[in-house]
C-alpha cells in the first residue's frame, strides 16, 4: 500500500515537473519572437517595424484574451485537462513558427503559440495548489522563476544559437525540445487518475464585472498591468533594437542585458515576497516603488535621447531600474486576493493578467507605428530607427507610466490581512 501511494506521489510530481518545463517554454516563447529575432525576421521577409512588432502584439492579444476562456476552463475541468490541449498547441505553433512560408502565416503560427502558453500559465498554477496545497506559495514561487528562466533562455542564449544556426533551425529546436516535454506530460497524465470535473464553476463573464464595480482593484489592476506591460515592451519587443540601434550595442551584447533583466525578474519572484515580509507586509510601498521607479526609467531614457547620450551603461541602467520596479507579481497576487472576497480573487487575479497582456500587446502596435513615424536607415539590408523614432516611442511610454504612478498612490495599505 504504502509502496503504491509512493509510486503515484512520485508520477504527480513528474506530472507536474513536465508543466514547469512546458510553461518554461512558454515563456521562452513570450520573448524570442520579436525580441531576439527582430532584425531576421525585418530581413527575412522584407517588411516594416510595425508588422515585426506586430508578431509580438499578436501574441500578447491572444494570451490576453486566452485568460478570460482558460480561467473559466481550468476552474471546471483542472488544469492538467486543459494543458492536455494547451500544451499541444504551444509545440505544433512553435515548430510552425519556425516553417511559416509567409509573414501572415507566422501571424497564424505565433497566435496558436499565445492560446497554448496562456492555457500553461492559468493550469500550472492550478495544479501546483492542487498538488501541494501546504506549501503552495513557495512551490508557486519556483514555478514563476523556472518560467522567468525560459525568458532568460529565450534572450543571449537564444540569440547565440541564431547566430550559429539561424533564427528557423533554433526555433525549430526549441520546439522539438518542447514537444519531448509535452510528451513526458501526456505518458505522465493517462497514468494517474484525474480530477473530478467541478459542475459548479459556471461559464458567467459577469463575475469579471464584479471585479471591476471596485475602485480599488481598478487602482491595483492599472499598477500592476502597465508598470509590467511597459517593462515587457522593452523586454519581449524593442529593447534588443533600441541598445543595438542608439547604443550602439552588438546583438549578443544587447542580448546580454535583456538576459539580465529576465534573471532579475526571476531573482524578484523570491526577493520581493522575502524583503515585503521583513517590512512587515506592506504592499503598498511596493506598488509605489513599482510605479515611480518604472516612470523615472523612462524618463532617464527620453533625457538620454534628448541629449544625445549613448552610453550603454545609462541606457541599460535604466532597463535594470525598470525590472526591479515592475517585477512584483506575487505582491500583486497577495494584494489582489486581500482585498476582494475568496469567490472573485481567482476571477481578478484572470482580469489582472489579462489586462496586463493587453496593455503589453496594444503598447506594441503603438511602439512599432510610432518608430515608422520616422525613415529608418539601411545599413547591410538591416534597417536602423534614429533618435527621433525612439524619442517620440520611449516619451510616449513615459507618459503612459505616469497612469501607474497615480493609481499606485490611490493604493490602500493591508499589512497582509484581508481587508
């Protein structure tokens, strides 16, 4: 008996060790295309800014709006049941990615990437609670470092490997890499038995107006989302381009500081709930710091464009100054379950992120239009974007983090209890 309790304990554990490493590969996914790939995929399909940026928003929009659907799906039939189908998509859409014949059916291939990776984020964490009830924070707190690992995996490395084999051969890598995970999943799953279908979860998008009829949470939701949506628009989009293209940076040495920005955002997913309990489980100064310290990073790079600095030490500065700041998620997900009732702050926390992904996805529209705005240079078939393409990009970014710099000051203190 005990042998038998042992043996399927041991296969949960696998279980959800071969999740951890599909969403590590989500996150990897979030970031490659455009980031690490901006100037290959320009060139290889011979196109404007805003249609590579638009790969990204792609993305973004259909992991924000995947949230709305797979909160409510993984609430009724577990998450293991929905990353059955997540996960398959997200490996037959990055194999794609990598064959597209054409840019729109890249477009096609990068919104099937964004369906599976969204339906990962929502189900590892359901079936990290379901798995380890008793220490589901801390066990939550490895999964979100394992995914910022993807992120980090996804930046030099990648870019590495793209300058040794191509942007298609690595891609096609990391997929085939991805599926061998997926299949570990699926051998895994038919093995155990699974959890029982809740027929009280009911499909009511109602429940996200609820959400909505508090200030507070619109103050917290606004923070959150455009403090993380602006960092990820430098991280996943342009911040490769821009310290290539300003600073002056190589691709690998560009690659580099994106790298680091993805370990810190690892790094906070353990530092900031550590540092917050010590503070004695203040969320607000949190938010306040994410808020001011995402807009004085923007504000140091529309200055050092102004000035005409190009010193990647300020300009990469800046970008760390910006991950520390909007890196905060798990105060965020504390602060949001504090102040709302235990039957809407699953539903929130789904609103929460799909906003923050929307914000993220529109904010690349807008980045990739503005930077056409002005006639790029072209240099060995790479076109470059000048000061004026970047100033009027990064000013408006400035302005928009101002909105997370209010709304973090409208921010009740909980001091960790619920309120």
């Amino acid at each position: 008996m005990n042998k038998t309790l042992t043996d399927s304990k041991f296969r949960l554990w696998l279980l959800w060790g071969f999740a951890v490493l599909l969403y590590f590969f989500a996150n990897l996914q979030k970031v490659v295309i455009p980031g690490a790939t901006f100037n290959e995929i320009q060139q290889h399909f011979s196109t404007a800014a805003s249609s590579v940026t638009g790969l990204g928003a792609i993305f973004m929009y259909t992991y924000a709006f995947s949230q709305l659907f797979v909160g409510l799906f993984v609430d009724r039939f577990s998450g293991v049941r929905v990353m059955a189908w997540g996960g398959l998509l997200l490996v037959v859409g990055s194999i794609l990615s990598a064959l597209a014949p054409s840019l729109w059916m890249l477009y096609a291939a990068r919104i099937m990437v964004g369906m599976g990776s969204a339906s990962v984020y929502l189900s590892i964490t359901k079936e990290t609670n379901r798995i380890f009830p008793g220490n589901f924070a801390l066990m939550l707190g490895f999964v979100m470092v394992l995914g910022y690992l993807g992120g980090v995996a996804g930046n030099a490395p990648f870019i590495a490997g793209v300058q040794a084999w191509g942007w298609q051969s690595t891609l096609i890598l990391a997929g085939i890499v991805s599926g061998v995970a997926y299949a570990g999943f699926l051998l895994t799953k038919v093995s155990l038995p699974m959890p029982v279908v809740a027929q009280s979860a009911r499909f009511d998008f109602r429940r996200f107006l609820d959400v909505l009829k508090k200030q507070h949470n619109i103050y917290v939701i606004v923070c959150g989302s455009f403090t993380f949506g602006l960092y990820f628009v430098v991280q996943s989009m342009i911040g490769k381009k821009f310290l290539e293209d300003y600073s002056g940076m190589s691709a690998e040495g560009a690659g580099w500081v994106l790298t680091v920005l993805m370990i810190i955002g690892a790094a906070n997913s353990l530092l900031a709930p550590g540092l917050n309990r010590l503070l004695g489980d203040r969320r607000r100064i949190f938010m306040l710091f994410s808020g001011i310290g995402t807009a004085l990073s923007f504000l140091l790079l529309v200055l050092a464009i102004a000035f005409g600095i190009h010193s990647p030490w300020l300009t990469g500065g800046s970008f760390v100054l910006m991950a520390f700041a909007a890196n905060i998620s798990p105060i965020i997900v504390a602060l949001i379950k504090e102040t709302n009732y235990s039957d809407i702050w699953g539903v929130a926390l789904s609103l929460y992120t799909f906003i923050a992904y929307m914000v993220i996805a529109a904010l690349g529209n807008v980045v990739g239009f503005l930077m056409d705005r002005f006639e790029p240079e072209h240099i060995d078939g790479v076109q470059i974007y000048g000061r004026d393409s970047y100033l009027l990009s990064f000013g408006v970014l400035l302005v928009i983090s101002l909105f997370a710099v209010y709304s973090a000051f409208r921010i009740r203190e909980t001091y960790g209890k619920d309120i």
